[in-house]
C-alpha cells in the first residue's frame, strides 16, 4: 500500500491483484536492477533480458537511464541530490510495473548504496534483484561507448561516476555479472536461471 504526506489522498486497491497478474504471466513480476559503471554493460543485458523473456512470452520492460532522462526525469541534473531523486522516481515507478505483473529490468548507474536499499525497501521480499555489472574501470574507459569518460577526463562532465564522483559496490547483490569476461549470452543465461530458480522455490 502507497503512503502519502497529503492526508485527503487514500490508496485505491486495484480490482486485479499483483499474484493474479503474476500467475499469467507464469514467472513472478521483480524489478532486476542492474547496477555499475558507465559502459559495464547495463542497457545491453537488460535489453538482451527483456529480448529473452518477450520470446518466452512473459511480459516484461526496460526502464533506462537515458531514456527516463529524456522524459520522466528530464528536469534532474547530476548532483548527489538529483542523483538520489532521480533513483528514488524510478524505484516507484518500478514498483508499478511489478504491481501490474510485469518483469522490469532497471539499467542505471544509481551510484549509491543507500538510494539502491530504499528502492528494495519500497518492495516485497524477493521482488528486488540487484545485479552488479561488475567491470573494472580501465575496461569501461576503454570501451566508452558514448565518449563520456573523454569528455569526463577533460573536464568537460563534472561529477562523472567513476572519475570525479564515487561508485558504491553493491556489498551483498543477488547476481553478479563481470562482463569483461562472460559473454552476453552466457550473462542472460545466468541471470534467467536465477529468475525461474526463485519462481520455484517462491
């Protein structure tokens, strides 16, 4: 149930519930949150997830950094403090997405530790799967898909994680996924297993 500051706002329960939604779609609705450094590999694996679930026919979605950036959140910076408003929007929008039964996968840097626990706070047991993109730092700069760690190294991005602004490491995530040495395919593989593991065993 939702909580609200505003005492004439009461939470409306939905006709259809969560575990109705959830037995149709024949795997339990989380978020799996994926979490790392720029250019670890997060938008890849949460698309290559959601590409794999949509061929077995289970409802899913990806919610993306950028993407949420362009609309949603479109008028957030990049202070801690937006950082943090910016993690905590997404964990509730999120949170709707599993409610409606749907398997959400999450790619966003959410740099630290203590945004990342309040989005597993807002959630059921067992609905928030933290999987750590773990990659080291030579590696993504290597790779810097979209010329942000150039642009970071001369300045040009202030607060860049990883550079100028600190990166938490997950201390106890559900999975973790180095990409600088399984492939995709085999990351997905991992990462899939995991969901049906926890689907039988709920």
């Amino acid at each position: 149930m939702g909580t609200s500051n505003q005492p004439h706002i009461v939470w409306h329960e939905a006709s259809v519930s969560k575990e109705e939604r959830q037995k149709r779609n024949r795997l339990k609705s989380c978020v799996v949150w994926f979490t790392g450094l720029s250019g670890s590999g997060k938008s890849t694996l949460a698309n290559a997830l959601d590409r794999k679930l949509f061929e077995e026919g289970i409802h899913s979605y990806v919610l993306d950094g950028d993407n949420i950036r362009h609309g949603l959140n479109a008028g957030l910076g990049f202070s801690e403090e937006d950082r943090k408003e910016n993690i905590r929007r997404i964990g509730e929008v999120a949170k709707l997405f599993v409610d409606a039964g749907v398997v959400t996968s999450t790619a966003f840097i959410s740099p630290f530790r203590e945004d990342r626990d309040k989005v597993r706070g807002i959630l059921d047991d067992g609905e928030f799967i933290e999987v750590y993109v773990r990659c080291p730092l030579e590696t993504c700069e290597k790779r810097d898909p979209k010329g942000l760690y150039k642009k970071a190294r001369s300045g040009a991005i202030p607060e860049f994680t990883g550079i100028s602004s600190p990166y938490e490491e997950p201390v106890n995530p559900e999975l973790i996924i180095d990409t600088d040495q399984l492939t995709v395919e085999e990351a997905i593989e991992k990462i899939y297993a995991y969901l049906h593991a926890q689907e039988s065993g709920k």
